[in-house]
C-alpha cells in the first residue's frame, strides 16, 4: 500500500518522559501536531508507530499504509492519518479546541443536532412556523414588534438598515467597527457626519445636537475592543427628539439584558450570543418596513413576511433550539465568567483594567512589548482553547481576545486566564517572530517564532 499523491508529513520521534504521561501533555502534542499539518494544508501525517502502542495511534484515527518494519525489539508500523479520518475518531472531540471566540461560538449538544436535520422547503408550513417562534422569541428579547429574518452575515443586515436610512445624519465612530458603518452608508450614498466617542467612551451629545441628524447610527459594543457605547444617553435623546436610532448591537444581543425599545433599527446575528451557527441576520424594528422598489430586492425587508427568499431551515430550527436556552440567567451568566477571568489574570500578577464601559462578552488584552500575541493565540489552542487573535486589527494592536459568548464555563475562563498569566511571565518571544510585520497588512515575513511555555 502506498500513500494517497499530495504533500504529506512525517512525525518522527515523538516522546513524553515519563514523568508527564497521563496527562495532557500529549494531548497538546497531538493538537500542536495537528494545527501544524492544518496550516501547512497537506494531505495527512505519517509516523512510524510502535507496535506497542496501536490502539492509541488507532483512537486517533491512524491507519497502516505498509507492512511493520524494523527488529522484533523495535518493531514499527508505517501510518497515516487523513483530516477527515481525525475528524471521524474517538478523540477528535477531546482534541478540538473548545470555541471562547465572538463568533463562531461554541455550542449545545442540542443546537448541533438541529442543525444536522434534514433541509425541508422554505416556502412549507413548517418552516413558517419554526421562523414565527424564532421572530416571537427574538422580539420579546430586543423589544421591538418586527424582527426580519435574513440569510447572511451582520453585513447584510447593516446594509438592508442602510437602505432604509434616509436624510442627513450622524454616525459614532467608536473604532474598527464603527469606522464599517461608515464604509456601509457611504455605498448607499447617505450623506451624513461622524462624530467621535470621547476618550471616556461617552457620547457628545452637544455636539450630536448641533448637527440636527434625522439619524444617528452607532455599534453598541465595539467588537475590536470589547467596549460598550452607553444606550442611557442615546434612550434620553430619543425621547427629547424624532431622530430614529440604528443600533448594531451584533456583539451585544444575547451577553446581557437590554430593552432596545427606544430605536427604530437594532441589527445582530445567529453566530454570537445566540449561540447559533453563523448565517442568521436580523433586523428589529420598531415599525413595520415599507416596500421600496428603488432598492436592491434582497435588502427590501419588507418582502420577508415572513420569508422572502431561499432560506436554511435548520439554521431556523436550531435559532428555535438556542433561544429556547437563552434565559435571563444564562445572559447574566456573561458577566459572572467574566469576572472570574479577570479576577484570575489579576490574582496571578497581570495588571487589567475593567471600566464600566467593559463589555460582559468579550474581553481585549494588548500584550506588553516584547510578547506576540500571535504565539500566545497559538499556544492556547495547544492547550484546548481557540480564541482571537488572528484579525489585522488584533495583529496590528499585538492583542488577543477571549469571549463568554457560546456554551463557555466558569471553569474555561479560570483555565484559560491561568494559561495566559503564565504565558506572559513566562514568554520571551517578540511580536516581530510571529511573522507580521507590525503597521504592514501584507503577508507573513518568513521568520519563524519560538514556543512559550504554559504551564
């Protein structure tokens, strides 16, 4: 038997001193091996497994490709292991990183099993009535009367509230993805302001009234930061005038309770805090949408009564499973975890900063000089935990982010702040090793970088 054609690897002389079996330090071998082959895009691994040890190679999905080799002392069995073949082992589960991203999230066993169903039509009665719970449930939460349920990301969503804006308005820049609002109304041609959070991360009201807007757009949470724009100011001006207020509350829905009755567009997602897969966009809104026929078709919202186009009904069925889950208690839950991280990090010597203004679900850390947060990301999900730390603006800002966001315990967060804390006094790397070159969104330089240590 010969191997499949493709590039291939080979892993030789992997060993744990005795000291350190059974315990998970080979596990994180295994997920350092298996990211590795992952990132260089090969066809599979090949080692030469001892005899003595063919069940645990088997548990991981390693298949002979050959016949054994070598002495009767020393005898070795040619094998291989494909991704799909992982993917299908007993301890492909155990290995998988566990989710703390803002999206996708990690998820309920019950969630993953909607999603698995078989696709029925859009147009059937079923599907109207799974999309009515959903729409029922997701009301109640935002406390607007008019959910829209489209197929696609946050930035459909964005774009349909675009095309609904009209007159001249204001939009808050509160960093990376208040700086995307702006990119989505100038593609519509809106005309409108940008006015600044303040250093305290506040709105100027005074100078938001000065511009008289027929509309005011503004993130709620900050994703690239983690940071919350305070609603109670927004709320008060709502009341004092007919401005109609947008929200994109993408990063927010579902890490806390909030009455977001006050506005007239609120836009989030399936993959975050609702603990659904990415591919889900809704639009709340306070009144009923009126057809406009000078728009796109897809952004016309008021074609979904209920569903416009093509659309997943699993996607639909596992939003009606993960709302279900969603209690009071659980969106609390957020704040508790994080306060478990952060107490974690700050018992262990890192020094953190946690304002008011400090979002529940997720939470930014820039490292100091001198350590990559690109090697800490990756170590991490050595040690079983995925987290951000890939994006240009993270990488750009040497900066990690952990989220409470999917099905996380107060245990991961313990775990992973743990993890970190070690890492930082522990780690010499430089941010240049992790090959990005810092204020240069090109690609990786060549250079490589050294592992840290972790525990």
């Amino acid at each position: 038997m010969t191997l499949p054609p493709g590039e291939w690897i080979e892993v030789r002389l992997l060993a744990v001193t005795p000291a350190y079996r059974n315990t998970r330090t080979f596990a994180g071998l295994m997920r350092a091996m298996l990211l590795e082959a992952t990132d260089r895009g090969v066809e599979g691994i090949v080692i030469s497994g001892t005899v003595r040890e063919q069940k645990l190679y088997r548990r991981f999905g390693f298949i002979p490709f050959a016949e054994p080799v070598g002495t009767t002392e020393a005898l070795y069995v040619p094998m291989q292991l494909t991704r799909s073949r992982f993917m299908q082992s007993e301890t492909a589960r155990t290995l998988r990183p566990k989710l703390l991203l803002a999206g996708p999230v990690e998820l309920s066993p019950q969630v993953r099993a909607a999603l698995g169903s078989q696709p029925s039509p859009h147009r059937s009665a079923e599907a109207s009535r799974l999309l009515h719970s959903v729409q029922s449930k997701l009301s109640a939460l935002i406390k607007l009367p008019h959910i829209y349920t489209m197929l696609g990301s946050g930035t459909i969503a964005n774009d349909a509230v675009a095309a609904q804006l009209t007159g001249r308005g204001v939009i808050i820049d509160t960093g990376e993805f208040g700086r995307r609002l702006v990119d989505h109304a100038n593609r519509v041609g809106l005309e409108f302001d940008v006015v600044a959070l303040s250093s305290e991360r506040r709105l100027d009201m005074k100078q938001i009234e000065q511009h008289k807007p027929d509309w005011i757009w503004t993130v709620h949470c900050e994703t690239s930061t983690g940071k919350l724009v305070d609603l109670d100011q927004l709320r008060q001006y709502a009341h004092a005038y007919p401005t109609k207020i947008a929200i994109d509350a993408i990063s927010a829905v579902g890490t806390m309770v909030t009455d977001y009755s006050f506005a007239h567009f609120v836009t989030f997602v399936s993959g975050k805090a609702l603990r659904n897969a990415p591919g889900l966009a809704f639009v709340a809104m306070r009144e009923r949408a009126v057809p406009n026929p000078s728009i796109p078709r897809y952004l016309d919202l008021a074609a979904y009564n209920p569903i416009a186009f093509t659309q997943s009904v699993p996607l639909i069925q596992a939003m009606d499973v993960a709302l279900s889950e969603l209690t009071d208690a659980e969106m609390k839950a957020h704040q508790t975890k994080l306060n478990l991280f952060v107490h974690e990090l700050m018992r262990r010597g890192i020094q953190v900063e946690c304002k008011d203004d400090q979002s529940p679900g997720i939470f930014s850390l820039v490292l100091p000089d001198g350590q990559s947060s690109m090697e800490l990301g990756r170590q991490l999900g050595f040690h079983g935990y995925h987290i951000q730390y890939e994006s240009d603006y993270l990488r750009r800002a040497n900066c990690i982010q952990v989220s409470t966001m999917g099905w996380t315990t107060t245990r991961d967060m313990q775990q992973v702040a743990s993890y970190i804390a070690t890492w930082i006094q522990k780690k010499t790397a430089t941010p240049e090793s992790d090959g990005f070159k810092h204020g240069n969104l090109g690609g990786p330089n060549g250079e490589s970088s050294d592992r840290g240590v972790l525990s």
